[in-house]
C-alpha cells in the first residue's frame, strides 16, 4: 500500500446558513480545498461525499453526480461517489478515499462531507437523526438520539461517579475553543451555570450538554506521499485509517458506558500508526453530547474507563492541557452537520499539524487523531495525522 | 404628509400565564419565560373575535378624537384572524361606528403587519384629498397549535388609528421593505399556522425589520438618538429588544412602547398597539419610529413627531386598561378560544 497524504483542506463556515444551498455549501467547501492544494480540475482522479441524510433533509439523493457537476468536471466522467454511515458518512467517506489512492487505484481524490438540516422543522430534524439508530426495534418506540445518549450518561454517573457538572465542563471547554473559531456556529463562551440552567432535552442532558442542528460542508484533497510533494511541502501524512463496526441497536451492546467500535477502531489505529495514546498532540472527538466525549476519551485509551469526568474537570482535554480534545470547538460549538463533521474534524486536525489553528493553535503538535461516530456507536472511524 | 389625528386600543381582560400553559404540557416556564421575555398573554372572552376587538377600539378611536364618524370616508381592517373568509370585518366596525354607507372599506391580511398597510392607504388617500378621514385598524385574536411554541405567545388586542390632515401627531416619513420570505403561514382552511422556527428570526423579522428602520432613517436623514421613542413589532419580548439594540436604540427609548412581556403577541395589534402606548405619555414635538413586520414578510417604517394637540387629547391609558385584568386556567382558556367544539 501506498502511504496517503493530506494536500488540501477546505470547508464552509458552520451554521444556520439561511442564505446557501446544499449545492452551494458542496461548491464552496470544495473549491476551497482545491486552491488549497494548488491542483487542477483534471488533475483529480476521484470523489467521495458523505452525506447522512441528503433525500430526507432537502430531498436530494444522487449527491455523488451533484458534487460532481458543481465541480464542473462531469467531462472528465470521473466517478463520485456518496457515501452513509449516518454522522460517520464524513469520516467513512475519508477512510473510502484512502483505501483508494493507498491501493493505486486513484491518485487525486476529493473527500468532502456536507448536510443541509435547517430546511426541515418541527421534529423532522430529530425524527431524521432516529433513522441513524433502530428504526424497528428503537425509533419506532420513541427512542431519539439525546434519549440514547442520555441512557449512556445515566449510566456513566452510576458507574462512575461522573456528575452534571462535569458533562458541562465538557460543553464550556468546547464553547471557550469555538469562541476561537471563526467558522465555528457557537462564537460565544458558557459557564457550568449556562449549561445546568438550559432546558432539560433528555434527563441529565441539558440543551448545552447537546451539539446543535448544523448547515456546513467540509472537504479534504488525497494524494500519495510522493506525489504530493509536487504540490506542497505542508505534508500531512495519514498515518492510519481504521473503520469499525458494530450493532445497529444500541441495545444489543454488551456495555453502555463505551462504544466497542470505537475501542477497536483505536486499537487498530494505534498499531497502524506505531503510537501510543499518549503520543497523541490534538484530538478532534464526536462530542453529539457532552457524555459521548467523555467515553470517546476513554476508548481511546487517553484516560482510564470512567476517569473521563474527572480528567475533563482537571483540564486534561482543555486548550492547554496534556491532550487538548475538541480545538475546534467540537461538534458541540463548531456545530454539527452530520455528514460533514468527520470531514470537518480532518480539516481541524490538520490546520494544527500545519500550525495555521491561530489563536486555538496547540504548540507544536505533529500527530493528531479524529475520532468520528455513526449513531449510537454502529461505526465509527479513527484517523492518525502526522506532520512529515 | 398626513397626521394621527387619534386613536383607540383594546385589549382583553383576560389572561394566561405562561406558567399555566407549560404546567400542561411539562415544560419549564422559567426557560420559557426568559427565553421569549413573555410572562403573561392576553386571552379574549368566548364572545370575542377580530370584529369585537375592532369595533372596541374604533370606538374608542372615534370619541376621543371628536370627529363626525361620516366625514371617515375609508375603513381597512388589518388581521389574520378575520371572523370570516368572505364577508369583510371592515363592514361591521364601519357599521358599528356610523360611517356607513358613504366610504371605501376592506380587510387586509399580510401577517402581522396588515394594520400599518391600512395606515400607510389612509395616508396616500388623506394626501391624495379622495378622503378627509380615513381608519386603520390591526386586530387579532391569534391561532396557537395547543401544544405549539406560538401557544405562549399568541394574544388578542387591537389597535385603531384615524388619519387625517392635521392631528395630533405628524406622519413625517413611512417606506415599507417587502420581499417573498416563508417563514410563517396559514393556508384557506387550517385552524393554526405553522412557521420555519428559527428560521422566523434572522432571514426574517431581523432583516425585514432592520432594513426598513435604516431605509427610513436615511431616506429622511435621522439617527437612532433623533427619537425620544421607538417601538418594533413585537413576536415576542426578546426580538425587539434585540434588533433595538443593533439599530443603536436605547432601552429607555423602546421601554415604554414594549407591550408584549405582559400581554403577549397581538400580531397585527403588536406595533399599533406599541405607538399607542407611547402616545398616551408622549409629550408635544418628541418623535416616535414605528416598525411594523408581516410574516412573508415585510416591514412597514414610520416617522413620527408628536403636535402640540396631543395635550387636548383624552388619553386612555393602554396600561391601565391592561392592569385591569383576570387569569384564567389553561381549560377556560381553552373553553374560550372554542377549542372545545
């Protein structure tokens, strides 16, 4: 296999953006990327989208032929292609594009993620993100994705001692690193306060323990090592790309206080790239709810199981802690459009390797890691990014 | 340009806490409450409608100004709930008054902001000398989906302005802002609206609202501090406060035309409602700024400075007519609204 590298990145601001199209967001997202990466329309081999919920958001499935003609390079007749895995579409659509210029198939390929969610109301938005989990056996009967994930901190608090109030640490963290983000949703800092005063969404979820509903799209340009030094000598390898999978239902998992898959997927990473946990500089992690940092902290091994509280409330994952989580201001503040958010956490990821993150940029840090979750756990996918 | 030559209002008595509304369907009020700045809304009786609501004010309008009712040559009643679908509610107000027969009469409808369309009508028709008097009415009892965020809001009260040559305050300037922006409706037959959430805040009352405030101020070249009050529609307590804020208004200047904290929204009563509170205090030469918006969506602008005839005035006294009130549980308010038919 060939060893990939990162040579372009590019995404939208995130938002309710009233005033921009899901094809605009496409566009936008992806012409950034390619002046970013100084290549040519023709130069490009291959696309990937993801896209969790385009037919039910807007009504438009066939996304992979859309990006491909908002690019403009339907005479090239390169396939495109539009990948799901509910809110890992991005990071499945990354690891999809990796597979194909690591195996020599393509050279240059496009990933991009992008969601439009505003146009639907009511419960729509809530009813489209169920069909992520069981439709049969969980949405059918009520369950909705802050209910789920309110089972796991339930549970989490039982188990291990974790409180309200470090789940709102873990909003105010990404609140105080999307206030440093100028793409980000949420530009504006909250306190503990904040979040225990907000509305009651799913008990103990709060409406600031929940990421919000997010326009935006994101995008990243592939490209074997080797020839990507024709392009840049800002050179982010991908070190390792790992999918994992697990079951649909979040009720036939053997626990509720981790996600299977996504222990594995670091597990798998970890070896794929020779580091260790605590080799890694800036981690960008699915925080749909402030309780699924804390697990996602914990499977991936940069703290023990259950200490994930604590270590947030000791500032372990904070801008200038040990393994600064969420720089961006994770899906809790730079916001949540599903497909694009395991896009968008590479875009973050390297922007830090590259030392261009500004005021939220972590000092010399040369390996990252993206740790992307579909529905309650049924995929998840974990990227290693290294400055060479 | 024309002038407000007077104007009556009214609200109904009764009313519903927030409170008791999300006690029935187990929210918090507090988030509510401080989320909209709503406390309280207005509910009217089982025996009222947009028909009584406007007589009531028109009245009220008509005997404070002193004016023969048959010298008022047009009528436009402006709501979103008229009574009927065909069968005009000018026509009854225009009755009740004793302006018939000799006069133009018509309802509007463009959401919230069909009242202040019939005020800028009554101004072309006064400045065009086809009439010396004209009315201008915005009344609502406003639909809420039981269960729906528009259910802590939605209110009933209305507002009556009679234009005319000289009175008691001048029309300097009024520009409109319109464009085709779905953020709220109700299509022929449905009992409730329904709305685009969040999308009914900035793409629509922000925009619409702030423009026409600045189209106005620079079509006539004023700045916020020009006015010693201003007052914009009223959805709910937190949005006028807020595009307040941007324009570059003061608190002070929008405090005393702010109604909706404690009677909710009266839709095309919201912002005539508003000026009127203001010209019950407002004092000979200060200037008011008006802006209405209409889901749709489009705002309409005023400018206006207070005549020394305003001292002659009776005023009524909108705040008092409010603190005049009684509570009702969420069935009576149910049982009011005809929900139960």
């Amino acid at each position: 296999m060939r060893e990939v590298a990162i040579i372009g990145i590019g995404m939208t601001e995130f938002g309710e953006l009233w005033q921009k199209s899901f094809r605009e967001l496409v566009a936008e997202a992806g012409v950034k990327a390619i002046l970013d990466a100084g290549i040519e329309g023709e130069n490009i081999d291959a696309m990937y989208i993801g896209g969790m919920s385009t037919g039910r958001f807007i009504g438009q499935e066939h996304v992979g032929s859309l990006a491909l003609e908002v690019a403009g390079l339907e005479d090239l007749h390169i396939p495109a292609t539009r990948v799901e895995a509910a809110c890992a579409s991005g990071g499945v659509a990354m690891h999809q594009g990796y597979i194909a210029v690591a195996s020599g198939m393509y050279d240059i390929v496009v990933v991009g993620g992008a969601e439009k969610m505003t146009d639907v109301v009511g419960g729509e938005a809530t009813n489209i993100l169920a069909s992520a989990a069981d439709r049969e056996w969980e949405s059918f009967f009520g369950a909705t994705f802050p209910g789920l994930y309110a089972l796991m901190a339930r549970y989490h608090m039982h188990h291990h001692g974790t409180t309200q109030e470090q789940l709102a640490m873990v909003a105010v963290k990404n609140h105080h690193n999307g206030s440093l983000n100028p793409k980000a949703q949420f530009r504006r800092e909250i306190s503990i306060e904040d979040v225990l005063n907000s509305p009651i969404v799913a008990e103990p979820l709060h409406l600031l323990d929940c990421s919000p509903i997010t326009d935006g799209a994101a995008a990243a340009i592939l490209a074997p090592v080797d020839i990507a030094r024709k392009y840049t000598d800002k050179i982010i390898k991908i070190k390792a790309s790992v999918q994992a999978c697990d079951t649909l239902s979040f009720h036939s998992r053997s626990r509720f206080d981790s996600l299977p898959a996504a222990v594995h997927a670091a597990k798998k990473a970890y070896e794929m790239a020779g580091v260790k946990p605590s080799d890694i500089d800036v981690a960008e992690v699915h925080d749909c709810f402030t309780i699924a940092e804390i697990i996602a902290i914990e499977d991936l091994g940069f703290v023990e199981k259950g200490k994930g509280g604590k270590a947030t409330e000791e500032g372990l994952t904070a801008l200038d802690g040990q393994i600064p989580v969420n720089t961006s201001g994770g899906l809790k503040a730079k916001g949540h459009p599903v497909g694009a958010t395991g896009v968008a956490q590479i875009n973050e990821i390297v922007m830090q390797l590259r030392g261009e993150a500004d005021k939220r940029q972590v000092k010399g840090a040369t390996i990252g890691l993206t740790h992307n979750v579909g529905g309650s756990g049924g995929t998840a996918v974990v990227h290693i990014l290294e400055a060479i | 340009m024309a002038a407000i030559v007077g104007y009556g209002a009214y609200v109904p008595r009764y009313r519903i806490k927030v409170e008791e509304i999300a006690r029935i369907w187990g929210r918090q009020a507090k988030s509510i409450s401080s989320g909209l700045n709503v406390f309280e809304k207005s509910v009217p009786s089982i025996d009222e409608d947009t028909a009584t609501i406007s007589v009531e004010a028109a009245r009220r309008a008509v005997k404070a100004a002193k004016i023969n009712p048959e010298e008022i040559g047009a009528v436009y009643v402006g709501s979103e709930s008229h009574p009927y679908a065909v069968k005009p509610t000018a026509t009854i107000v225009a009755e009740a008054i004793g302006a018939t027969p000799e006069l133009t009469a018509a309802d509007y409808e463009f959401a919230c902001k069909a009242g202040t369309a019939g005020m800028q009508n009554c101004i072309a028709l006064v400045e065009s000398k086809m009439i010396k008097y004209g009315m201008a009415i915005g009344a609502d009892v406003a639909q809420a989906a039981p269960g729906d965020a528009l259910e802590y809001t939605a209110a009933a009260g209305g507002a009556a302005y009679i234009i005319g040559k000289e009175g008691i305050a001048e029309i300097n300037e009024t520009v409109s802002f319109t464009t085709d922006t779905p953020d709220f409706w109700r299509r022929e037959g449905q009992p409730y609206p329904g709305h685009g959430e969040r999308f009914t805040g900035e793409p629509a009352y922000f925009r619409h609202v702030g423009t026409a405030a600045k189209m106005l101020m620079e079509r006539i070249g004023s700045k916020p501090s020009d006015y010693d009050y201003a007052i914009f529609h009223q959805p709910n307590g937190k949005f006028p406060v807020r595009i307040a804020r941007k324009l570059g208004f003061e608190k002070k200047q929008i405090e005393d035309g702010l109604l909706c904290p404690i009677i909710g929204n009266t839709y095309s009563g919201s912002a005539m409602l508003g000026l009127a509170a203001v010209l019950d205090i407002a004092k000979p030469g200060q200037r008011i700024l008006t802006v209405s918006y209409g889901s749709g969506a489009g705002s309409d602008a005023f400018d206006i400075t207070v005549t020394d005839a305003i001292e002659s005035y009776p005023r009524q006294g909108i705040r008092r007519m409010i603190e005049e009130k009684k509570y009702v549980d969420y069935a009576t308010y149910m049982k009011f609204r005809r929900e139960f038919e």
